[in-house]
C-alpha cells in the first residue's frame, strides 16, 4: 500500500480531533470574542470539509507524488490550525493588558491560513486531485472475543527443538554453560524461552532462576538490579554496577541458577555484565536469545547454540486459523468455507514460515468476515510480498505494514504512540489510556440514554481493538481476569512503528548518546515539520535541548535523569499538552514557577523523592486531565493544596501514598477543596475531612477509583451517610481505629476492587458486595463467621489478607485476638487464583477441605511464625502452578524440601506444583 496513504490516515485522525477540540475551545474559551470567533468557526468547517475528503481518498491505492505532496500541505495547515487556536487560547486565558494587541495579531494569523486552505482547495481542483467512490469507514467493532495469550499464539513449535533445549538446561555438567536462542526477529525465540523457563521439570530442577530483558537499549544497572532481586536478594539494591556485580556472584555461587538474557544484540552487553555469573553449582545455565549468531559463537567456550526453524506450510495455517478463530459464525457474501481456507492457506505460506507475521496477519483477517475483504487483502498480501521474493527478504515488516494501513484512522496515532515507551515496556494500561486522552487521540463519547459513557471506556476499548488485531499483547490481566492491566510491543513491532512514527513527524527519541530525530518522509527537518512530541530514554545528551521547539507539544521522560528543571523556563514550551518527568533518587529539585505558563498541559507527572515543592503556578493549568504525583514526598502538598480547587478539569488526581501521609502532613491544609472538580474520576490518598468538610461525594458524580483515609470511626459514618458510591469500581480505605459496619457497601454493584487497611467490627456482620473481583485486607482481624463471608464471594480472584510491617504487635493485638485456627470449607473461594497470607503472627494451623479453592493458581506464604506446615488440603488444589514461601522458619521449610536425598514430611502435600521458592529463611 503507498506510503499517500498512511499520510491520509494520520492527517485524518489529527484534523478529526482538531475540530472537536475547536468547538470545546469555542464554547468554553472565546464565547466573548465574536470577531475572531467568527474566523475562527470559517477555519472549523473548512476543517471538516478536509476531513470528508480525507477519508474518501483513503481508499485510493495507486496515487503518485503529486497527492503525496498534496497531503504534505494539508498536514502542515492541519498542524498551524492547531497551533493558532491552541495560542488563541493562551492569550485568553492569560488576560493581560494587550489582550486586545495579541488579538489583532490571531487575527492576522487566521487570515494567513484560511488563505492557505484556499489555496489547497484551489490546487486540488487545478490538478484534478479527486476521491475514490468508495468510501471506508472505520467503526469500532464490538468486543466479542478475549485478549489472547502467549500460549494461544504458540502452534505445536517443533517438538524436537523444545526438547534438545529441556535437555540442554537439564543437562548435569561440572562447568556452567551457556545455551543460545538464535535466529531472526519474529522467529519465535522468545516463545520458546519462555515456554521451557516456565516448564515444571526446569523449574524444579534450579535453586534459582531470572529473567531479564536486554535490548538494544540496555542499562547496565537495571539488568543487574533485575536479576539480584529474582535470586532471593531482599535488601534496597546499591547504585554502583560494580557493587552489583559482586552481590550476584555472591548470591550464585553456591546455588544451581539459571537466568534468561532475553533479546541480548551484541559482546558489549555481554561482557558489561558477565563477571556476576560465578560457576555456581554444577548444573548452573545461562540461556540468551539474540539474533546474533556472532554473539552466541564468542559467548565461551561452552556455549551451544539453537536454531528454531521456520513454521512449515501446515504449522502457518494452522496458526493462522487460530487466530482468526476460523470456526466462529459471523462469514458473509455466500463465501463457502473451501474458499475462505485456499485464500487463507496462501497467504499463510506466503508469511514465510514467521510466527510473528501469521499472528498480525490473523489480526487483520479476524476483523473481516465477508470473502470479497478476505479476496482484498489476499491481493494486497501478494502485491507487498512479491516485490520481496527476488530480493531474498522476509514478509514480517510487510505484513505489519499491511495491518497497520488497515487500522481505522482513530487507532493510528493510539498504535504509534506506543513506540515512546522503552523496549520491552510493561506499558500501564492507565497511564497509556490518560496519555492518549490528553494526546487528543480518544473521541468524546456520545451520552445513550441515562448511561454516560467515559472517554476512558472509549479508549479501552480502542486498546481492545489493537490487542485483538495482535498489534499489541497482553503482559498481565486486571483482577477482573477480563482487563487488561500491563500491555507490550514485540521488539520486532515496535522497530516497524518507530519507523512508521518517524516518517510521519509523529515523535522524537533520544536514546543513549545519540539523537533520534523525526524527519519528514522528504527528508527536511523545518520547522513546520518538526515532530510535536520529543521522548527521552536512558543516557544524557548534550545537544537535547537544542530539539526543543516552538510547535512542541509532549515531553517525555522514561528512566532516571539529570533534567536541570530550568528548561521549563523555554518559551518554546507554551504548546506543551505532556510533562512526564522523572529525576534521580538522590536528585534535589526544586520546580521553577514557570510551569505556571503551561497552560495548555493536560498531563503531569512527576516522579521525584527529593522534591522541594510545587508552586502556585501550578493553579494556572486550568485544562489539565491528570495530576501525577504519588512517588513525591507528601509534603509537597503543604505547598500547593490550596490551589488544586482551581483545577476545574482534573480528572485524575494521584497524591503520595498513605505511607507518606501518616506524617500527618495534612492537619494544617485548610483551604484544600476539590468539590469543585466535578469531573473527577480518579482520587487517590485524599483525607476524609476534605471529602466530607464540603460533602464532595455527592458532588463528584464521575468518581471510579477513590482512596481514602480515615482519623476517626465519627469520620467513616458521616463519609458514608452522605456518599454516593453507586460508581465506584475501586475503592481504597485507612482508619488508625476500627471500621464500623460497612453494609452500605453491599449496595456497590460495580465496586471490583477494595482495600482495608484498618480492624472490622466483629458486632457487625460483614457485608460485602458480590462484584469484588480483588480483596485486600491489611490488618482487619477476622473471625471464621466472617471468613465464610469472604468464601461465599463468588466472583473474587485474587485475595491478600494479614497486616503490614509498619504495625507493631502490641499494636495489632490491641484491637483484639487474632485468629489461631483457620478453615476453609469445602467449595469456598470457587473462583480464587492469588492468595496471599501476610504476617499472620498468632495463626497455628490452617486447613483447607477438599475441594476449597478449586482455581487457585498460586499461594504466597510469609512471615507467619507460628505455622508449623502447610495444609494437608493443598494436595487436592491440583491447578496450583506457584507456592512462594518467604520469612518462614527453617523447620517448616524443611518439611518441603529434599534434603541429602530424603524428602521432608511435607512435600507430598505440594509435589505437584511446578514452582515452589523459598528466601529470607528465619531461624527456628
């Protein structure tokens, strides 16, 4: 497909949003200013008849340069139109005595492109520049399917190859060895890694085991922090690479180990972090992957290396039909199934036997059920890989590019933006979700009924989209196990959208020593060009700043850095819409006033142990979406809490987290008010006096998530007499006393998540809604009435209950006994999977019936002294994949252990269970 029309998608989605976001700014910023109000609204339908255009000559395929040129102008007036209205709006905003100077001037400004459109249109009708007919319309589809897993993606990979791996890690030698992965991007390495990593003989089989991520991008000290904190290291890890190096030998060298070194590229790498692997105990494996045989050859000289091949025809089809789910209904246009399986089964061969490439190509096809688009994209696919066959090249980067052009023009930029994240991100789903919306990437959802949609729920649903196309997988689930709470990018996707992003100007990287920068597809680098977003990876550059320019709109920070914060003094930074910034642990900061100037911003975080304050200035971002700054000290809010209440369109408010706040930092925050933030949906660690001072929960009716801290049991009372928590689907609560009776929570149908820290009432029977989905109970002391309360939880998942390290004894047992014998019966928890007992001091024995817990998949047992052994029950729980004991006595990890080749007393309890690990071992 020609590069034309990748332009046309993207310019479709920026102009898209730019006229929603004109009318906004026209009613809530330029209701008074009707002349140049006035221009402006010629500016919007023009804007809209440009759309229409757009999308029309999407569907061409065979334009020449003079459309692409065509769209190059239409991309730059798109982006002025953007930058006059987002000014304009500056200048209102700041209403100063030459207001009516800066006026004239936009003025001016808006004749200049209004004349620039004309002369656009006039060349498109001199040259003849025509749509197709037809017409493509991208909708979004309803989510009828689940999120795939790695496992689903895997076809019957060779037996033989997984196999000779097994063996190879298996394999008892008196030396440590190293066995490669080698092959192409998209081969499947990574897969098979990780299937034998996980397998139950290989687990059992080491002492310990890590895996980590190297990348092209690495950082020296986080693969080593990476690797000490899987092999049992508990305390804060030092700073120094050389420090870290010594403390992995030292935790290795009597140990059986095996560790992953995923995605390693080259000897650099290698030999900056070698020295930590010791000879360990015979037996002891590193395993890389790389796609460098050169790197897998002078590793040492004992390595041996592997090479998964390539998919055969009948492995690629049947890839290929699972995922598009080919069995399911929904086939259209009289298309018989033969004909549907001889297109499907060419294309499939023509992937040439890459994994990745059938993936993504069952992404496209699972998003069309009529044969006629089945016929489209077979001639597509042939058109791309033709051109490939005499050259010798491999189809992944054509079949990603042929889904890409596929996606409708709202999933572009979402699909593009995720290439600012590092390689091998664990991308937050909500983060991701916030920075689109401030991105202007999210439309506004249109209100059906009495059901208000979120721009959040439409933005979840677009990453539903790009998961279900394979264009984005799933790293982890939510607690609802339907969520998605971590998503990533193969490295292999994340090169072709780097380059797709690159040609378009759609983001800048800097990335080591190095600068990345997005030139346009003709090569020039103006100003007018320029990509709007700049990201910053690991490394210093000295020339950055330098990068920094007027049209600039984001600014991203990824990884620790020595940001001198004066360059938000630049006045090139008045469009910033995006501040992500991130400074050293042991960097002092200190935010100048001028970030008061950024009055366009809609996403802030900060993430800063050493910060000074925030100024008032800060009360000026009146258009900001999200407030980030819950890994600052809480004292920062002493400063500026009496300007939040100005931040009228705060709809993610994040403040330090409760550990913090116990300073009680708080008590002298007299002017904090935020019932005036009514589009809140997000507040985390807010004191209940705030919340009930100006009775805020019946005024902030779009309110999801809340965390909440208590002083008193007076406090929870009022709290919930005048709360309307009907929304809630997160709820987070701290008391230094007692929750009183909680049944109004009965009545929270759509709460899925809720956290107590503080004791329950045992003169009040415990309610709790049949949503909840995860439990988190940190100090309440329970009874087994109420623990058959929590049995009865049909829909709970995951569940953590005990109190916390900060809680002394004496403190715990002043809100009275703790339980000493604990059961669960028979049929309880039926849908659990996590369970995790924390600090549980005066519990002695605990059983579990047959057939309790019949879900769980994993068991996390810690500091819980008095426990003499695990329940005999667990040997019923036959889908437990992971039992993690930590700070428990040497005797009872005894019982579960073989030692001098006889088995404890207990380990036929737990035999079955693929992963069992043991650290921070207390003595008797």
């Amino acid at each position: 497909m020609p590069a034309e029309s990748v332009a046309v998608h993207l310019i479709e989605a920026v102009i898209s949003s730019t006229v929603k976001r004109l009318a906004e700014l026209l009613i809530n910023e330029a209701t008074s200013l009707s002349k140049v109000t006035s221009e402006v609204e010629n500016m919007q339908w023009e804007l809209r008849y440009m759309k229409r255009f757009l999308e029309n000559a999407d569907s061409r395929q065979n334009q020449d340069g003079l459309i692409r040129e065509w769209i190059a102008d239409v991309r730059d007036v798109a982006c002025d139109i953007e930058d006059a209205i987002e000014l304009y709006v500056s200048e209102v905003n700041s209403y100063n005595i030459t207001k009516l100077f800066r006026l004239n001037k936009h003025r001016t400004r808006i004749k200049t492109i209004n004349e620039r459109l004309q002369n656009i249109c006039e060349r498109r009708r001199n040259y003849c520049i025509q749509p197709s007919p037809e017409e493509r319309t991208g909708s979004l589809r309803s989510l009828r399917r689940s999120f795939p897993t790695e496992e689903e993606d895997l076809v019957s990979m060779d037996e033989d190859v997984t196999l000779n791996l097994k063996a190879q890690l298996l394999k008892e030698e008196d030396q440590f060895r190293i066995v490669s992965i080698v092959g192409m991007g998209g081969l499947g390495k990574t897969t098979l890694a990780k299937k034998v990593y996980n397998d139950f003989d290989v687990k059992r089989h080491f002492d310990v085991y890590a895996w980590v991520y190297i990348s092209q991008q690495y950082v020296v000290r986080e693969v080593l922090t990476g690797i000490l904190t899987q092999v049992r290291y508990e305390r804060e890890p030092p700073e120094e690479e050389e420090k870290l190096l010594g403390l992995i030998k030292d935790e290795l060298k009597e140990k059986k180990y095996l560790v992953v070194l995923d995605d390693i590229w080259n000897t650099r790498a290698w030999n900056a972090i070698k020295k930590a692997f010791p000879d360990g105990r015979s037996g002891s494996k590193l395993l890389f992957t790389t796609r460098s045989s050169k790197l897998a050859s002078s590793a040492g000289l004992f390595c041996s290396a592997i090479e998964p091949p390539f998919l055969t025809d009948e492995e690629s089809w049947e890839l290929l039909q699972r995922k598009v789910f080919f069995s399911r209904e929904g086939f259209s246009d009289n298309g018989s199934r033969s004909e549907f399986e001889k297109l499907g089964k060419e294309m499939a061969r023509r992937c040439g036997g890459l994994p990745l490439a059938v993936v993504v190509l069952g992404g496209l096809l699972s998003t069309k059920t009529a044969l006629s688009e089945w016929v489209q994209v077979h001639k597509d696919v042939l058109l791309q890989l033709n051109k490939l066959e005499s050259q010798d090249q491999y189809a992944v980067e054509e079949v990603l590019d042929l889904s890409y052009q596929d996606l409708p023009f709202y999933l572009k930029p979402c699909f593009l933006y995720l290439g600012c994240f590092p390689e091998d991100s664990k991308i937050s789903t909500k983060k991701l979700i916030r920075l689109w919306i401030a991105e202007g990437f999210v439309s506004t959802p249109t209100r059906r009924g009495t059901e208000e949609t979120l721009m959040e729920e439409v933005a979840e649903q677009y990453l539903g989209e790009l998961i279900n196309r394979s264009m984005v997988q799933v790293d982890k689930k939510d607690h609802t196990g339907e969520g998605v709470k971590t998503c990533r990018l193969h490295d292999r996707m994340r090169d072709f959208c780097i380059s797709k992003a690159r040609n378009e100007d759609f983001f800048q990287i800097m990335e080591g020593h190095e600068t990345n920068i997005a030139t346009s597809s003709s090569g020039q680098c103006s100003t007018a060009t320029l990509a709007r977003r700049m990201v910053r990876h690991c490394g210093q550059q000295a020339n950055w700043m330098d990068q920094v320019h007027r049209k600039l709109r984001s600014f991203l920070f990824f990884g620790n850095s020595t940001l001198p914060t004066s360059f938000l003094r630049n006045k090139n930074l008045k469009l910033l819409r995006v501040l992500k910034l991130v400074f050293f642990r042991s960097y002092k900061v200190k935010i100048p006033t001028e970030i008061g100037n950024l009055v366009l911003l809609r996403y802030l975080e900060i993430r800063c142990a050493d910060i000074s304050d925030l100024p008032h200035s800060i009360g000026n971002l009146r258009n900001l979406h999200t407030l980030d700054i819950r890994d600052c000290p809480s004292s920062i809010v002493l400063v500026f809490g009496g300007v939040i209440s100005k931040l009228v369109r705060l709809r993610h408010l994040l403040l330090p987290d409760w550990h913090k706040i116990l300073e009680d930092h708080w008590r002298i925050i007299s002017a904090f008010r935020i019932d005036k933030l009514s589009s809140l949906e997000t507040l985390k660690s807010i004191k209940a006096q705030y919340l009930i001072r100006y009775d805020v929960m019946q005024k902030l009716t779009n309110l999801r998530d809340l965390g909440i801290f208590f002083d008193s049991v007076e406090e929870v009372r009022l709290q919930f007499l005048s709360s309307n928590l009907g929304r809630l689907r997160s709820l987070r609560m701290l008391i230094r006393d007692k929750f009183p009776s909680l049944n109004i929570l009965s009545d929270c149908n759509t709460l899925y998540k809720l956290s107590l820290w503080g004791n329950l009432s045992r003169s009040h029977s415990l309610f709790l809604p049949t949503s909840l989905t995860k439990l988190e109970l940190r100090r309440p002391l329970l009874n087994q009435d109420m623990l058959a309360v929590l049995e009865r939880l049909d829909n709970l998942r995951i569940l953590l209950y005990g109190f916390d390290r900060y809680i002394s004894p004496s403190s715990r047992l002043h809100h009275g006994a703790i339980m000493s014998n604990m059961v669960f019966s028979s049929g309880g928890f039926p849908k659990l999977e996590i369970l995790s007992l924390v600090w549980l001091e005066e519990l002695e024995e605990w059983e579990v019936e047959e057939n309790a817990m019949p879900n769980l998949k994993r068991l996390d047992v810690t500091e819980i002294p008095k426990l003499r052994m695990v329940p005999d029950g667990l040997r019923y729980v036959t889908t437990l994949q992971e039992l993690n004991i930590r700070r428990m006595s040497r005797n009872f990890e005894d019982r579960l252990r073989v030692k001098d080749g006889v088995e404890g007393e207990d380990l036929h309890k737990v035999k079955h269970i693929p992963s069992i690990s043991f650290s921070q071992t207390r003595d008797n």
